[in-house]
C-alpha cells in the first residue's frame, strides 16, 4: 500500500500545476505570434527587393503560424495570387483567426477571382453601409458597380466617400466613371476638384499625366484652394496653434505658392478664435514677404505689433520694413533675427552644410 502510494504521488508532483501549464502555453504563444510577425516581415522585405524565390521559401515555412496573425496571412495570400492562385488565397484569409480591414478587402477581391461575385457584392454592400468602412471598400464596390452595369448606383458609392474627405483616388474613378457615361460637364468638375486636391495634397505628380492623357488640362499653379478647403484648415489651426509657426517655417524652407495662399488665407480667418492673434498676424507678415507682398506684410506686422506691443520679433520685423526698401523680401526673411521661426536650419540641413 505504501509503495502505491508513493507511485501516486510521485506521478502528481511530475505533472505540472495548472498555472504553470497556463504560463508555459502563453509564452509559446507569444513566441509563435513574434516568429509570424518577423517572418510576414521578411516576406515583405523580399518581395521589395523582388526576391521571389526568397519570399516563397519563407512562405513555405510560415504556413502553419498563419492564422494567428492576419498580417501572415495577408502576405501569403498575395502570393498565391501572384501565382494566379486564387482559390488558395481564398482558404489562406478564411482561416485566419481575425479579419482586418486590409485582409476582408483582399478577401472580396479573392471572392470575385474565384467567380464568387454575388457574394462579393453583397458583403462590399454591408460593409461600405456602415461609416466605419475605409475608403477602399466604396470605392472598389462602385468599380464592381459599374463592371456590374450601374453607373448611376457606382456615382452615388463614391460621393460617399466624398461626404467627409477630398479623397483624390475617389475623385480619379468619378472623373473616370462620368468621361465614359458621356457626361463631359461633370467630368470637368471632377477635373477641376483634382487639380485643387492634387496641388494641396502633394499628389500632382500622380494626377497630372492621368489629366492630361484624357486630353484636359493638367495640374497647374494657377489653381485656387477652395472655401471648404480653408474653413478646414482654419478650424484645425485653432485647434492647435504650435501648428501654424511649423507650416510657416516649412514654406520658408521650401516655397510652394498655392499651399501660402491656403496657409495665409486660413490664418487670416482663424484669428479672431486664436488664443495669440499677435502670433497669427506675424504669420501672415511672414507669408506676406514669401509672396513678395512687403506692404501687406508691413500692414500686419504693425497690427500684430498693435496687438503685442511686447512681440520683440514683430518689432524687429517693423522696423526693417520701415528702413529696408532696398532688400528683397526674401533677404527680409533671411535677416530677420530675433524670431526664432525665421531660422531655417532646423528646416532645411543641407542649406547650413552648404
């Protein structure tokens, strides 16, 4: 009896405690979930560098860990389509513990390849509903909208997702959409509301060929921000004024003419709600002298002065456009010491290594 005994308790001191199990499996876990990530890493690292034979050894051997992590899964799902695979795309997503918006967009796509297009489109429909969808999801459903023969219903989509953003990938398929319905008119002011958000957003280099290889004018200087556009801007300056000193300093390190007429007509519109309108005003002066503008400069200056008798910066900046005629205004901006937002070299390192 007493050998049994110690036979028992010798086996329950062998078997690990409850706890101790639990800690053992949360370690591996974690372990397996930090493998899956550095290799959807390598992957895509391989895939940059278009070392296919690379990225597909790693595939081979992430398999098992995919459906823990969604960024895996993700990567080996593209790979299988790349290889025209996309049945096994399809099972990769689906069983995949979770489903990001990243991998359900590449899921509708995998459903669509695989003939799947009922079921494609009524879960774009569901999701594109609800406001928390991302952009993509409108705008890949209007594409299979008008695949599908519905222009209208594809128009209506993307002016969904223009409700809250000037989003310039949506504003492409509208123009795209309304040049092949024939309808010119609205083409144009697709145009037009491209070349604005293309030159605000720094997205011409994109929207410029496609204007002009549909024969309309590309993307030009001359283009004015629009009243939403400002109010905008304006309501996020006010909200956070450090914000106005660093886009100053920015145009000062590298001009770009449409964004200080943006920039100076926000400012000018936000300062009645600034908590330093002094500050806002020795802005625009600033924006003033980048648009070789030196009396609307001056006039600021000394309202900004009037406002902050104090203002050291806006007193030096007075002065040396009262006595200064002869010096350029970019001289003025250069020169202009005792601001602080006048130094450019934080800006702009190369100009201080030269």
């Amino acid at each position: 009896m007493a050998r049994l005994l110690r036979s028992i308790l010798s086996k329950v001191r062998r078997r690990p405690s409850a706890s101790t199990a639990n800690v053992g499996q949360l370690r591996s876990s974690q372990h397996e979930r930090e493998l899956a990530r550095k290799l959807a890493e390598g992957i895509d690292r391989a895939i940059d560098a278009g070392m296919w034979a690379h990225a597909q050894r790693l595939a081979d051997a992430a398999g098992r860990l995919a459906p823990q992590c969604a960024r895996l899964s993700e990567q080996l799902a593209r790979l299988r389509l790349v290889e025209h695979d996309a049945e096994t795309a399809l099972r990769i997503i689906e069983s995949c513990r979770t489903m990001p918006s990243s991998l359900r967009l590449l899921r509708a796509v995998c459903l669509w390849l695989t003939g799947e297009r009922i079921e494609t489109h009524l879960d774009l429909h569901r999701w594109s509903a609800k406001a928390s969808a991302p952009l993509d999801a409108r705008l890949l459903l209007a594409l299979i909208d008008w695949r599908l023969g519905d222009a209208d219903r594809s128009i209506q989509t993307l002016h969904q997702n223009l409700r809250h953003l000037e989003d310039p990938r949506t504003i492409e398929a509208l123009l795209l959409i309304h040049l092949l319905s024939d309808r010119r008119d609205r083409a144009e002011e697709c145009a037009q509301r491209l070349r604005r958000v293309s030159l605000m957003g720094a997205v011409a280099p994109e929207a410029d060929p496609l204007l002009r290889s549909l024969g309309m004018p590309g993307v030009t200087e001359e283009a004015e921000p629009t009243d939403e556009q400002v109010a905008n801007l304006a309501m996020e300056l006010i909200c956070f004024e450090p914000a106005i000193d660093v886009l100053v300093a920015a145009q000062q390190s590298q001009l770009h003419l449409p964004t200080v007429s943006l920039l100076a007509r926000a400012i000018e519109r936000s300062l009645p709600d600034l908590g330093d309108a002094a500050a806002g005003m020795h802005a625009l002066a600033k924006l003033s002298l980048l648009q070789d503008q030196r009396a609307e400069a001056k006039r600021w200056a000394e309202r900004g002065l009037s406002e902050n008798p104090m203002s050291a910066p806006l007193a030096i900046l007075v002065g040396e456009l009262s006595q200064a005629d002869s010096q350029e205004p970019a001289d003025l901006l250069r020169d202009g010491a005792g601001d602080r937002f006048n130094d450019r070299s934080e800006f702009a390192p190369q100009e201080k290594a030269a």
